[in-house]
C-alpha cells in the first residue's frame, strides 16, 4: 500500500466522521427546535390559551422556518444531484425566512456549487444570530439587508444592518462566531471584510 493510498483512505475516513457529525448535529438540532415548540404551547395554555394564541402560533412558524432553514445547512447540498448548481437567491430566501419582511434581499441572478452550500449557510445563520444579538433583528424597527454582485466568477456579498445601533467590535476582541465565519469563508476560498454590517 503505496502512502498516497493511505492519505486517501485517512481523508475518505475524515470526511465521512464529518457526514456522521453534521448529521448527528442536524438530529440533535431538529430535536430541539422540537422541544422548544412544544415548550410555547404549554407556556401559552399556562398564562390562560389554547395552545393557539397569536404569539404561541407566530413563535411556532418562527421555529419551523428555522428548523427549514437546518435543512438546507446540513442536509441541502447531500440531496442534490452530484454537480448541479444552486439558485443563490433560492438558497438566501430559505436561510432568512425565519426573519419574515425584516430581511430584505436584493438579488442578482447567480448559482453556486453544491459544495459551498453548507457553508454559506451556517455563515448567514451566524450573521442572523449576532444580528438578533447585538444589532437590527434584536431592535423594534431594525432591518437587513443583504444582496450580492457577481463579477468574473467572484461573488461579493453585502450584509447591511439599519435602524439599530451596531456596535462593531475591534479586531482583537472578535468572538468565537466571528472566527468561525472567517475560516469558514477562508477554507472556501473567500476573504471577509470584517463583521459584514455597517451602522445606518
């Protein structure tokens, strides 16, 4: 057995851990954005409701989304077809859907290989959560807006945050999202320009 064969065993036996890992995060995953639905019906019939209050079945939708959009981070690019390319604005829409009329998304008609799926996936959902966190989704009011531009096969992506007031952190104090996103966008041969939002 030659060492190349053996460094595309190791690599065959790396990436299939992986599979296993991602599909065990997306069960795991799932199961909690089960438990917590059920967890809004009870707390709703306890204050008084059915189970069917406004707030109990807008949270409950609010949740499906999300658990939709898991779909599409982990398990989106395994179901295509080997090669076939992704609509990119299909894929962003089903990513910010949770965020109902909130997110705005202007599009320019682009695909992206099945391979870079998962990752741009987890980078908007990082983007959203840090938004809820710290800047427009956590504020009455607040908006996003995301677009892109395609230019010599290089897609740019703009995530542009109003009516809340973002703090970006410097540099040397970025958290662990913030990282992640950055190698991620690096191990899929992109470059980030920082937090991705601006204060407006």
């Amino acid at each position: 057995m030659t060492s190349q064969t053996v460094l595309e065993r190791e690599l065959e036996d790396a990436v299939a851990r992986e599979h296993l890992l991602a599909r065990e995060m997306h069960h795991r995953i799932k199961n909690l954005f089960s438990l917590v639905a059920g967890l809004v019906f009870i707390a709703d019939r306890e204050t008084g409701g059915d189970g069917s209050s406004a707030l109990a079945l807008n949270l409950h939708e609010k949740l499906r989304a999300l658990s939709r959009a898991s779909d599409v981070a982990f398990v989106g690019a395994e179901s295509l077809p080997a090669g076939q390319p992704v609509d990119l604005g299909n894929l962003v829409r089903a990513l910010l859907a949770p965020y109902g009329e909130r997110c705005e998304i202007v599009e320019q008609a682009a695909t992206v290989p099945p391979g870079v799926v998962t990752t741009l996936a987890l980078v908007f959902h990082e983007y959203a959560t840090n938004s809820i966190k710290y800047g427009a989704l956590g504020t009455a009011g607040g908006r996003v807006t995301v677009r892109w531009t395609e230019s010599d096969g290089v897609l740019a992506f703009t995530w542009i945050e109003t009516g809340a007031a973002i703090e970006v952190p410097d540099e040397d104090r970025q958290g662990f999202g913030t990282q992640m996103v950055e190698r991620m966008v690096r191990a899929a041969g992109g470059a980030s320009a920082g937090c991705g939002a601006r204060k407006a």
